[in-house]
C-alpha cells in the first residue's frame, strides 16, 4: 500500500478540517491532542497542558495506560468481532467480573452510554407489561421470605400494566444521551427542539425532591431514572437521604429504580457507585465512559436478579455487542480500579482537591460541590458565565470545560497525585483570584 499520512500536522490544520468536514454539533476549545501519557496531553507543536475533563470521566487510567493498552493491543493481535451469531472467549470474562464488581445477575453491554439509557428504558417497560411480582432482592433482604413478605406489606401484586402505557419518571435538568427517546427525557429544550415527535411515556420531577417523586407514581410507572450526582446539570449532589429514600420509595410503590451512573460510576465519585454513598442499590445499573478503559467503547444495563432476564431474543442486538477488542480494555479497566484501589484513591484525592478549592476564597465564586474527583465550581452568575474562565484555565495549562453555563467541570484521571492537584490548584487560584 502506498504510505500516507495517519494524522494531521498542525493544530491548525486540525481545526480548519475538522470544521470543515465533520458536521458542527459541538463548540471545541482550539485545543488539538496529538499525545497523551497519564494526566499529560500534547497538542502538534509541543504545548503540554494538563488533562482535567478526561473525556467527561471516560479516561479513569489517564492516556494510554500501560494495563489497558496492552490488553487492547494484544487482543487486537488475536483476531476483530466476529459476529453475535457466534460466541467469543473475551465477552463472558468480562461479563462475569463485571456482574461480580457490580454485585448484581446479569449485564446486557452495549456500545455507548445512550444505548445503555435506552437498553435500561427497553427493560423496564417490558417488565412492567410482563412481570408477575416483586421478590424485593433489590433491597438486600438476606432471605426471599423476608423480601416475599415485605412485598406482601406494602401491597405489591402483578404489575402488569397495559401495552404501551408505561411511564417512566425522570428528572428535570438531566442529561441521559442524546438519541430521540433519550432526549424525549430530557427537560432541556436545546435538545429536544427541532426533533419531535418525541417518545411519550415520560414524567418530570424536580431533583432532589423525594415528595415530589412519590406524587408522581401512578399504577401506569414503571420506573424512576436518575443520576446519582447530575453531572451535565452541573455536579449538582443531591440532599442526603435522598437517594437511599428514593429507593425506598420505589420498592413500596414496585417501580424499578434505575441510576444513571455513566459518568459517575468505576470510582469517579470515591466510591464504585455514587449510590453507595447511601446503599441505594439499584434494579438497573448503567454504566459507560471509563467501562471501555479508554480506548475501548463499552456501556452496559447491569440488572438485578429481578429484571435479568425480561430481554430475550430477538427483542435486542447490535453489531458490536461484546466487541472482544473493547471487552478486553473493559476487563483492563475493571482490574485496574480493584488492584490500585481507584476508587478509595478519588476518596481522599477528592476530599484534598476540595479543601484545596475551597481555601482558594475567590470572591468570583458561588459554590463549590462533588464528590471524589468530580468537582464543580459554580461561579456568580453576573460574572456572564464560566466560559472566559475556562478558556483562561486552558490558556494556563488546564484542559477542563464549563457545564450548565456558570459552572467550571473538573474530572481528572483518576491516578492523578497531590503534587499534581497542587499544581492545577494553583492555576486555579491564579484565574479565579487576579484580574
């Protein structure tokens, strides 16, 4: 074959393409990768700068982590997805370590965290219109009697609602993806204009707001779909109690609870799950970003013994379920968060990284909130919004973005040290203390 060129020369010549040839749905700083090694990014001319958005919490490991890319690689060697009319050797390793990470039955994976929301979605309405009673394993009851009879208490009997009525509550100022059912979920009019008819079969309730989620329960509900922490929303963290309350309403009402723990889940937060903040333990868990490790491109419904087995065939499928390529980065990254204790690690770097922000004192902020190492900082709303400072924190050295307008998102890697954290805190303090 004829030698040609694998990238681009220049950064400029990367965005003057890029705007060029691929359809504009995103605003990018006018920053290019060209290399990255940990917490580290290159851009074509040398320019270093600190990674502190990791792909919206996908690079957990940082760039090019030797575990992850050598599992990538090496199954790469071995031979590319074969098809799911057929097994492969990687999948069911993956699925198993996965399932037992999770502590729960059975994972439908996927490729992208809006497949998953949808797959989550498919689940629950099917088990509303098919499920014959609710045994409460979701709750941990540490016998079927005990759950069995906790069910009987509080009334549960066969769901089965009609076909096509089912409803799902959300919340307002989510962000699940952005495929049309998903966005029909959403209560951001961005995305929703322009695309209808939207999927019906939707309610909205406030975040946060326990009575509120409890009105909204008709006998049509099948579920509740949350985030643990609202990520795009603006790392907001909900009132505590509330998602271990939200649990516990679901179960006396049998609606399936379903937490959202794409970006907040695999040790973001200090914890596996944002939920065990709370053991709030979920029906379906689902999970995405750094379940690839990185390079690999991995969601999954995680269902409870209750929901594992609604699915059959041939109600779902896709050509790269179970990509073997993807598994095995997956299965990298799994083992990564266990054997160097990633989440624990987010713990207390998170814990450093906020009194870190918090002692800055900057008169331009409002608040600072988060859990592990994902950080938002809420600027004052008549500074006109958080842009002009994180294209000055990049100008500085730090790659991070604003979400929800006023607030500054940071999500380093998760193997990030204090020296590091030192460093940014104090390009932090720098643009949000001097003129």
């Amino acid at each position: 074959m004829k030698e040609r060129a694998w990238h681009v020369g220049t950064s400029q010549e990367a965005i003057e393409m890029h705007e060029r040839y691929i359809v504009q749905t995103y605003r990018p700083h006018k920053f290019v990768y060209a290399k990255g090694e940990g917490v580290w990014v290159w851009n074509p001319e040398g320019e270093k700068k600190m990674e502190m958005l990791s792909c919206y919490s996908a690079l957990g490991g940082g760039h090019c982590h030797k575990a992850i890319l050598d599992a990538f690689v090496r199954q790469a060697n071995r031979y590319w997805p074969g098809s799911n009319a057929f097994y492969n050797d990687v999948a069911p390793l993956f699925a198993k370590e996965l399932v037992e990470f999770c502590g729960m039955a059975k994972v439908l994976p996927i490729n992208t965290g809006a497949e998953g929301v949808e797959r989550a979605i498919k689940i629950a309405r099917k088990w509303g219109y098919t499920c014959k009673e609710n045994t409460g394993d979701s709750l941990g009851f540490e016998s079927v009697v005990e759950a069995a009879e906790t069910a009987k208490n509080w009334g549960h009997k066969e769901k089965g609602i009609p076909l096509d009525t089912a409803q799902i509550i959300v919340c307002d100022n989510n962000f699940h993806g952005r495929t049309i059912t998903v966005i029909s979920a959403s209560s951001h009019e961005q995305y929703r204009k322009y695309f209808g008819p939207l999927t019906p079969g939707f309610t909205f309730v406030p975040y946060g707001d326990l009575e509120a989620l409890e009105k909204a329960i008709t006998p049509s509900t099948v579920a509740f779909l949350a985030e643990p922490i609202q990520g795009e929303g603006g790392v907001v963290v909900p009132p505590d109690g509330y998602l271990k309350g939200a649990r516990e309403i679901c179960h006396k009402h049998n609606v399936l609870l379903i937490w959202d723990e794409i970006q907040t889940g695999l040790g973001r937060c200090g914890k596996r799950f944002a939920y065990e903040y709370e053991d709030a333990r979920p029906d379906i868990l689902i999970l995405g970003k750094f379940l690839g490790g990185g390079p690999g491109q991995v969601s999954a419904a995680v269902c409870s013994e209750k929901v594992a087995g609604v699915l059959g065939y041939p109600e779902d499928g896709s050509t790269f379920q179970c990509h073997p390529i993807d598994c095995a980065a997956a299965l990298a990254a799994l083992r990564l968060i266990q054997d160097e204790e990633l989440a624990e690690r987010a713990f207390e770097l998170g814990n450093y990284f906020q009194a870190g922000l918090e002692n800055i004192h900057s008169p331009q902020v409002k608040e600072i909130r988060g859990k592990g190492l994902l950080k938002g900082v809420e600027l004052k709303h008549d500074l006109g919004g958080a842009k002009p400072f994180v294209a000055r924190l990049i100008d500085e050295g730090i790659l991070c973005n604003q979400t929800h307008e006023h607030t500054i998102r940071f999500a380093p890697p998760l193997i990030i040290t204090k020296d590091e954290i030192d460093w940014a805190l104090s390009i932090v303090k720098k643009v949000l203390t001097e003129p």
